[in-house]
C-alpha cells in the first residue's frame, strides 16, 4: 500500500512539474494577443506575418497551456465537477464514489481519447499538415500530439487518484491517512 502512495506522488510531483512549465506559455500568449490587437488597431503587420498566423498562434498557445495541466487540474482536484453528489458525503462513501467514477467513465474515456489522438497526431505528422489558410502556420502535427500528451497526463493522474482512494479505502490506517490528505474526492 505505501508503494501506491509513493507511485501517486511521483505521478502528482511530475505532473506539477509539466503544469508549471507549460504555465509559463501563458506570458507569450499574453504577447502574441498583445501584438494581434496593436497591430490591428496600427494598422501594421509584418510582412508574412499577418492576422491568421498570428490568430492560429493564439490557439495553439491555448491548447499548449491548457492540455498539460489536464492531469494536475484533476490530481488538485481543481477541475469542473459537480459536487452536489459528494459535497456531504462521509469521505469513505466519497472515496468509494471517485473509485465506481475512476473504473466506469474515466478509465474507459481515457484509453479511447489516448487511443484515437495518437492516430489524430501521426495522421497530421505523416501528411506534414499544415493550416488549411494560405498564410498559416505549418506543422499543425505539433499541436495534435499535445492533445496526445495532455491526455496521457490525464491518464497518469486518474492513476495516481485511483492509488490513494484506494489506499484510502484499504489501507492500513496510517497510510490511508497519508492519502487522504491529498485524495481529491475529499
């Protein structure tokens, strides 16, 4: 039992690690939005470099922000949920919730959506895909595959949910303990 306490905070320690890189994109999304609504209203842009790239690059920094942290929003338990079913819940029955929720929707979802997004990112890279604009950005491969990464993220952290709820539901009390402080069901 203390291996899958170990196992969920190396998955949760990677996973803060990858979400505070990617965080730090959010400064150049902040520039490239920036520099979109200056050069609109200016009137100037640069040559080559109009308003769809620059538009499409937008998007992509998005995606590139928000896909890491798919997995470290689920471990903080800072996602959307609906906690009218766990809001008063004894943490056991709570436990036990995101265990039934983890087995029956998240797992079968996940390997389907990491499944089919790894065909949609080498489909992309094998075509060498690129905006279907004239004056867009080549490379679209590269925004597909963090879709690939960001949900094998997600995958990692329903891992890392599911090993301290079960801890905490079948481990010795000292350990389960241990997880219950960061189990995010509770």
């Amino acid at each position: 039992m203390r291996f899958l306490i170990v196992l969920s905070d190396a998955i949760d320690g990677i996973l803060e690690r990858i979400a505070r890189v990617f965080g730090w994109l959010f400064f150049a999304l902040v520039f490239v939005i920036v520099w979109d609504v200056l050069t609109r209203k200016v009137g100037f842009q640069l040559p080559g470099f109009g308003s769809t790239p620059i538009q499409e690059l937008e998007w992509h920094l998005h995606g590139a922000i928000f896909l890491p942290w798919l997995g470290y929003a689920y471990v903080r338990n800072v996602h959307v949920r609906i906690d009218v079913f766990t809001a008063n819940l004894p943490p056991r029955r709570a436990a036990w919730l995101e265990l039934i929720g983890i087995v029956i929707f998240a797992v079968p979802y996940t390997l389907v959506a990491v499944y089919f997004s790894y065909f949609f990112a080498e489909t992309s890279f094998i075509q060498n895909e690129s905006s279907s604009a004239p004056n867009g950005l080549p490379y679209r491969w590269i925004i597909k595959s963090f879709l690939f990464g960001g949900l094998v993220l997600l995958m990692a952290s329903v891992v890392s949910v599911f090993c301290r709820n079960f801890v905490f539901l079948f481990g010795p009390k000292d350990v389960a303990e241990r997880a219950l402080k960061r189990a995010p069901a509770h």
